[in-house]
C-alpha cells in the first residue's frame, strides 16, 4: 500500500463519517467548509488506497448472538496461516498477531451455547493444527470505545459536531424480540454494509430483494433500535499512535463499575468491555510510544481502585479489523498449519 499521510481535511472527513457513516457528502462539506467535489475525491482517494472504510456493524446481543474475545496460542510456524484462514471467515473480526509470534487474538461471533448444531467453532479451533490452547471470554458489555475511539475525533468543534450529529438512539427494545424478527434479506442487508456502509441504496435493493424505500426505512429501524451501527476503520497509526496494547485486567466485583466508568472517559482506550473468564475487563489501548503506554499504566491505570492484576500484550499488526476483508487473502506457507477453519 501506498504510504500516506493524513493532513487536516483528512481527518476532519474522518471526524464527519465517524458521527454518521451514511452521512451525504453535500452535508460534511456544508458544515466543513469545503466544496462538494473536494470531499467525495478525498473520500474516494483514502478508500482506494485502502486507509479508510466506513463498515456497517450489528450489535450481536440485539440479535440474540454473542461476542467472544479469543486467545490463541500457537506454534511460531502456524501463526501466520491460522490468522489468515480465520481472516476469511465471516464471523471474525479484530485479528491481531501478538508480538512475539506465538499468540493471536481476535472476536468472533457464535450463536448461544448448545445452538449451533454443529462442533462448535472454539472446538474445530482447538483441534486445529498448531494450536496449543485457546482462551475464550465472552462480551458481556461494551463499556467504551462504542461510536468511535475519541483519539480520532477531535478534528471538529463542538459546534460542527452538533451540526452533524445525529439524534441519541433510545434504548434498545430486548434482544431476544429482535432476534425472532431477523430475516435472510436482514442477513444480506448487513452483510452488504459490512463491505462498504456508504453502499447506494440500489446495490442495497439488490443484495436483499426489496424496493429503495424499503431498504431506506429498514436502514433507519435498526439505528433507531441501536442494533446497527457504523465504524470508521482506519490505522490508529496515521493519527500517530503506533503502539497497539491489549490489556486484561483482574478487578473486585465492587469497583467493576468504577473502573469501568473511568475507562469510557480515557481517551487512549480504543475499546473495552466486561467480560467473563478470570480477566472482567478486556481493553485495548492505542499510544503514540512505550514511554506514553507506560505513563498511561503507572498513573491513569494505576489510580483506580480495585485492579488487583494488570496483563498486557502488543499487537504485531491487524491481519483483520471490524469489516470483511476485500484484498485476496494471504496465502498459508505449505507444511503445518490450520485448516477446515473457513465458513462457507
């Protein structure tokens, strides 16, 4: 890929889709100041050269599926074919070798227990060649880093923010109630704006089978119940901060809320939840250096109470991050390593 470097207009586009990624351009660029033609050619600019993408996201508890956080640990010479083959799968995201090259993490997305039907993914996981254990902590909660990671949205005012934000979405209606009206042609709808959220609504009629207005106001059902949101993918590194961290941290019962109350406020958390397994909180954390990771762990970190074991991890890099991929996939090395990973 080509090397780029992000200047203002950049990231105030950026800023613009991160509010709402089906914004019109006519609107970021009246609020922005900049003509029409300009936005979209530098919108067009960044997604050929594959920096940027607004993807389409569903809230998997609103459709009555779940979120697991993944641990991988695994030969040296299988690292890279596994996070390939699991890159290729549809329910993946978030891919990331570790530094150190015998450990991966990623989030996949299952049905409940006993509801596959099948050998369950963590199983055919576990059985996969070069695969020496496999943690899994199911999403309870996301408890920061929903609606966009604040290290990149500071390119507008407030005032311009409130010119382009949309309305508060009200709280969420069960999950169990949505998932019994899911249909096929919802499937399709996603899965589309999963590939390219700013998808016309043509292409959108196409991929479900029905008319313009009813994808209009299907699009509009599911971001006012909150089970479809948009994300704006692009490296936390073009923004400076090239030091990726993953974080578990062992807390009390009684300052989960405390804890995770100051993670929504920290402005370098990209994301974190609460989880299960011995870890309540997974976090992931993106810095400009290790000298700023370090004060962030000795001071913000360290000044809330009731954390009783901090674990940390780098990122090599993203294989995958919240959408599909679109470039071919890379090609496994022969000799050892995962197969029969890949849905279909």
């Amino acid at each position: 890929m080509e090397s780029v470097t992000l200047d203002e207009l950049d990231r105030r586009l950026i800023h613009a889709l991160q509010l709402d990624g089906r914004m019109s351009f006519s609107r970021i660029a009246a609020v922005i100041g900049t003509p029409e033609r300009t936005v979209v050619r530098r919108y067009n600019r960044l997604r050929s050269r594959f920096v940027l993408r607004v993807v389409g996201l569903v809230d998997s508890r609103r459709i009555g599926m779940l979120d697991w956080v993944i641990r991988v640990h695994c030969a040296p010479e299988a690292a890279d074919a596994l996070a390939a083959n699991l890159a290729q799968r549809a329910d993946t995201s978030w891919i990331a070798p570790l530094v150190g090259g015998t450990e991966l993490t990623c989030m996949i997305r299952t049905p409940p227990p006993g509801d596959e039907g099948q050998r369950s993914f963590f199983e055919q996981l576990a059985r996969t060649q070069g695969v020496r254990d496999v943690e899994a902590a199911c999403v309870l909660r996301p408890v920061a880093g929903v609606g966009g990671w604040a290290g990149r949205m500071g390119a507008l005012s407030e005032a311009e923010q409130i010119r382009l934000r949309v309305p508060a979405l009200p709280e969420a209606p069960d999950a169990a109630c949505l998932a019994d009206t899911w249909s096929e042609a919802d499937t399709r709808l996603v899965r589309t704006l999963s590939e390219d959220a700013r998808a016309d609504l043509g292409r959108l009629a196409a991929a479900t089978g029905w008319s313009e207005s009813t994808v209009r106001r299907r699009i509009g059902q599911l971001r006012e119940t909150g089970v479809l949101v948009f994300e704006v993918e692009v490296d936390p590194a073009l923004f400076g901060f090239r030091i990726e961290s993953l974080i578990w941290l062992e807390v009390a019962p009684a300052a989960l809320g405390t804890v995770t109350e100051a993670l929504s406020r920290h402005s370098s958390v990209a994301f974190a939840a609460l989880t299960t397994g011995p870890s309540a909180i997974f976090a992931i954390v993106e810095c400009r250096s290790a000298d700023e990771l370090c004060e962030y762990m000795s001071t913000e970190l360290a000044g809330l109470p009731g954390i009783t074991r901090v674990e940390t991890a780098l990122t090599q890099r993203r294989t995958k991050r919240a959408g599909p991929l679109l470039m071919p996939a890379m090609r496994a090395r022969p000799g050892p390593g995962p197969t029969g990973l890949v849905a279909d």
